[in-house]
C-alpha cells in the first residue's frame, strides 16, 4: 500500500529521469532540476573535476569540506592513488572557489573525519592517522597506522566506514558483514586480536581504545545521533534504519558467531519498508512501484538533522540517500517504550540525474545540508563509471542562508563553552571536541567545568543539560559523586546518561551497584530501564546479577522492543559461570522470553 502522503505526492515522489540512461547531467542541471519541497533550494557546492568519485566527507571547525576521493573501487590491489581533498567556500556564496589535495596515496578509503591535529581515515585494513598539527593543510609525515586488521577479503563493498564524532567523545564507524575483521595494533598476535563481524564500533582518540558498540545489520553506512545522544545507522540493504544500543544485537542474524547465542536479536525501528516484493532484490531498478513507496532497498549515509536552517519540523528526524530511487529519504522518529519507532515522511529531495547515487549528508555552520553524489549507474554494487571522472557535492537549503565565517579551534574556552547552547548542533559538537582537545592537551579546565556546570544546574532544556553531561565527560570533569546524584533527576535522559557514563569504566563502586540494582526495580522509564540493561555487558558478575533480578521482575517490559532481548545479552555469559544462579532465575522472572532464553542455553 502506498503510504498516504506520498500518494498525495505521487507526481513530487516520481519524476522523470534524463532521457539519455548513459549520460550524467551536467552538474549545474542536476542540481537545478532536483525536486525538493517548496522554500527549499538546491545548489552546486562542487563538482567534476573539481570532486570525483566522493565516498565520504567531513566538515573541519572552518567549515571546510574534508572529502575521501575513492579511485581504486572496485579493485582493491590497484596502485593507491585514493585521496583527500579539502573543498572551501571562502566568499559565502555556496560553492567551493578553493581547493587543496591533502594526501593522495590511500588504496580503498571508505570514510574520513577530522580532529585532534589531523585527519582519520579508514582504508582498510587500516585505521589511519594523518597528522597536521600545525594546521598548514599539509601532512607532517606518512599516515600513522593506529589499527589494522580491517576486513577487505571479501566482496567490493560492505566493509569498514566512517565516521562521527559521539557526544561521548568516541569515534564512531559502522562495518558491513560480509568482509570480517580481525582488529588490533599493529603487531598484535592473532590470538589477541578482536574478531568483528559487522555492526557499530568506536575508538577513543586519546585512550586509543577500539571496541564494538553494537552488533549486527548486514551494511550499515552512516551514523549520526539525536538530540539526546542516542546513536542511528542505516543499512545499505534492508531493513534500513535501525536505533542503535550499547551491547545490542541486531537483525538479520546471517549466521553471525557473535550473534550465536542471541537467539534473537533487536529489529529495525521502522514501521516501513522502501520497497515492495518478496525480496530486496525485487526493488532494483528504480520501478515505478518501488519509487511510490521510497525508492528501493539499498541505502546510504545517516543524519539526524540537528541543524537550525531547514523548519524545525525535521528536528530529530532522519535522513539517508535511496540508491535505487536517486532521492534523500526522511523517516520521522518517535519514542516508543524503552526506544524509538520511525514512520515515512515524504523524501526530501528526489533527483531527475540517472546518475545520481547519494551517498553522504551532513548538515554544516549555517544549517544547509551537504549531499555527496557518487555518480554512477546501475545498482548499487555497480562499476560502470570506470573513468572515476564524475562526483558532484549538493547544498539543499531553505529560504535564503549566509554562510558565516568561523574557526571553532579559534575561540577561547568561554566562548566554546557557550557554543554548548546553540541550536545548531553542529556548533556544540566541534565545539566539545576542541574542548576535549585542549583538556587532553594538559590544559587547565576547572573554570570551564564550573561554567558547563552552572549550565546543567541553571538550564531549564533537558537538551542542554545533555550537552553540559557530555562536554564535562569529554574534558574528564566528571565525578562519581555528581553522577550518582543524577541517577535520581527527573529527566529520563539524564538519569540514562549517569547509569551510561557511570559503567564506562567496566567497574562500578559499592554504592553505585546497590543504587543501579535499585533502579532496576523501582524506576518508572522503560527508557532509564534499557539503559541498565545495556550496562549489564560493562558489569562484573558480582555487580550484574543483583540488577538483572530487578529487571526481570518488570512484567511490563515483556512486549518491549528492545527490554527482554537487551537484558537477556547480559544474563547469557552467566547462564554457564553459574547455573544455579541461572536456574533461579528462571523461575523467578515475569518475562516468558528470558525464560525460554535460559532454559534454551542451559540445555545447550
């Protein structure tokens, strides 16, 4: 069934292509015949020769377009001649009048971010460092190989990508199945290295820490987060949005070891599908029928747009390019239960290029959104374009903008603690992290503190006092004691945050794991609820058991999304430590999944 107000659409959802398959517009045209709602506005920030083949990017505290060129896709034993390119609007006027060629020996980059004095790349097997301390736009020396052991063994596609930066001050990158890795520093034995077979990860840029975050999905490419730091991520092949938690699992399974015991593992949060058939595969090709409906299956790139130039009524919602449909998607995001459910809203911009295959979206300082464009045909495994000739970046505003002038890196500490207000988040998130440089750096940050403090105290927005959370955290200026105080606020989100923050370091005190064991059973928030469940896998045993008990006495979470199933990921490495434990259990939870769960691992 067509969803009602695309078939009050209908003629905005299916316009005609260019009549020659086997020709790209010219770029000005693609960007001047894209079909966008009305106010909006599209224009050409860049395109060939000027940006090929861009298969992702970044924007710096200038606001600046960091963006991975890939020529070597498909063939990954090609001469490495992948590079990066920084694109520059200096005069305000939407469209690059600079550009500078940062590195150009990558072989298969698949993702790019900016920070803490230079660039990250993924290129597996590696995880690259390219540093620019001094910020001339020139490498001070070759890339510095921080992990390796990426997949790239499989297919063409469907492997490590990236990033963004978390408002806990990680970077985040998603990982498709297919091309499983085997992850570590540099020369670290076989045997103690980190099998990950696809889902969500991060790395810690000062610790140097990598870990899973969430397991599962089969090609996710893209991740952003909402207002209350809550993780996204679109999967190239359906279902295609997911909300993604700490120590989840999530469908399809697809045989994953990791996954083994799950049983069962977290579904998609959308009420929809792009596509309509039996299959996936039926919606190649950009039918009628499927375009009615979204598009197709194959998706790429997230944003949850936080910016403030598009109407406020896209807050929080998302976003991701439709391959198949050559259009921007848009599911609208609500709370239900412990998590979120999504429904279709009409796509946001639908292009009349039979070449256009978006891949990236970021929103930037004056709220206008960037779109990259691949440029090719087919589908989206296709290779057609093997000249690496074409590639166009897309500016959608609405209603008139000014580009404003800006060096983040640039303002005193003051100043970027007041950028944590803004409604532009993409002002608070350089913002943290230039403060989290600078705190990593050996700077003094105690009148910072005290202001993010004063904000999270004074501030009458939860999303503020979020912010104020994540910025202390990201300059260490958080303590046991003020988090613990935040486990009985009012806020929902903030008392998930301190339970998530609290349990970061895998270890908790005495008092902290009595109150967390507290919680468990008396907290009203489904949402606070998921937020223990998820902590359970950053849990000694000792301190893990007392809060399962509590959770699995809420017999109102039995039909919840995500509650039974996020709970059950942490009993299930004790089920075999202590299975007497794990028998009692068993006749004491409300929740008949748990149950079955036990019995089932007991058994085996």
């Amino acid at each position: 069934m067509i969803h009602k107000s695309l078939a009050i659409l209908l003629c905005f959802t299916i316009p005609p292509a260019a009549a020659d398959d086997n020709q790209p517009l010219e770029p000005e045209e693609a960007a001047r015949s894209m079909v966008v709602p009305k106010g909006f506005n599209v224009t050409l920030f860049a395109g060939e020769p000027d940006v090929r083949q861009p298969i992702s990017f970044c924007l710096d505290d200038r606001g600046r377009l960091w963006v991975a060129e890939a020529y070597s896709y498909p063939n990954r034993n090609a001469e490495p001649r992948d590079r990066i390119v920084i694109l520059e609007d200096t005069d305000g006027d939407g469209r690059l009048d600079r550009r500078k060629v940062f590195y150009d020996r990558l072989n298969y980059v698949s993702g790019i971010e900016v920070g803490f004095g230079g660039a990250w790349v993924m290129s597996p097997p590696y995880l690259f460092f390219i540093p620019d301390r001094n910020g001339d736009d020139k490498p001070d020396g070759a890339p510095q190989v921080l992990l390796d052991g990426f997949g790239a063994h499989a297919n063409a596609h469907n492997m490590a990508n990236g990033f963004a930066w978390g408002p806990d001050g990680w970077l985040y990158g998603c990982h498709g199945r297919t091309n499983w890795s085997k992850i570590g520093k540099p020369g670290t034995p076989d045997n103690e290295r980190v099998v990950f077979d696809g889902g969500l990860y991060r790395y810690h840029p000062v610790r140097g820490e990598w870990e899973p975050f969430a397991d599962g999905t089969t090609n996710p490419w893209g991740v952003d987060f909402d207002d209350y730091g809550q993780a996204f991520v679109s999967n190239c092949i359906n279902p295609h949005l997911f909300h993604m938690i700490q120590g989840g699992h999530y469908e399809p399974w697809r045989g994953r070891k990791s996954s083994q015991f799950a049983y069962q593992r977290i579904p998609t949060v959308a009420d929809h599908l792009h596509w309509v058939g039996k299959k996936a595969g039926d919606s190649e090709g950009g039918k009628p029928e499927q375009l009615a409906v979204g598009g197709g299956h194959a998706h790429s790139g997230t944003m949850i747009y936080l910016g403030d130039n598009w109407p406020d009524r896209y807050r929080n919602t998302a976003f991701m390019c439709n391959i198949h449909g050559r259009r921007v998607n848009n599911d609208i995001l609500k709370r239900k239960g412990s998590g979120y459910t999504a429904s279709h809203g009409a796509d946001v911009a639908i292009s009349r290029d039979p070449w256009f295959v978006g891949v990236t979206l970021l929103y930037g300082p004056d709220g206008g959104v960037y779109v990259s464009d691949w440029s090719d045909t087919g589908e989206c495994h296709s290779n057609k374009n093997t000249r690496r000739k074409t590639g166009r970046i897309f500016k959608i505003t609405y209603g008139s903008v000014d580009l404003p002038a800006i060096d983040i890196a640039r303002l005193g500490n003051e100043g970027l603690v007041q950028l944590q207000l803004h409604k532009n988040d993409w002002y608070v998130r350089h913002a943290r992290r230039v403060l989290q440089e600078r705190a990593a750096a050996g700077h003094n940050m105690q009148k910072v503190a005290k202001s993010l403090l004063t904000i999270f105290q004074d501030h009458n927005e939860v999303t503020r006092k979020l912010r104020a959370i994540w910025a202390l955290h990201a300059i260490g200026g958080l303590r046991e004691p003020f988090l613990f105080a935040q486990l009985g606020h009012d806020s929902e989100y903030v008392r998930a945050w301190a339970v998530q923050l609290l349990c970061e370091p895998k270890k908790v005190s005495g008092r902290v794991s009595s109150k967390l064991a507290a919680m468990a059973t008396n907290d009203k928030s489904p949402f606070v609820r998921l937020h223990l469940a998820s902590s359970l896998q950053r849990l000694p045993s000792k301190d893990r058991w007392p809060v399962i008990e509590g959770l699995v006495s809420r017999a109102e979470d039995r039909d919840d999304a995500n509650l039974p199933l996020m709970t059950w990921y942490g009993i299930e490495p004790l089920v075999k430590k202590d299975p007497a434990r794990a028998a009692a259990l068993l006749r004491k939870t409300e929740i008949p999944l748990i149950r079955q769960f036990i019995a089932r691992r007991t058994a085996e």
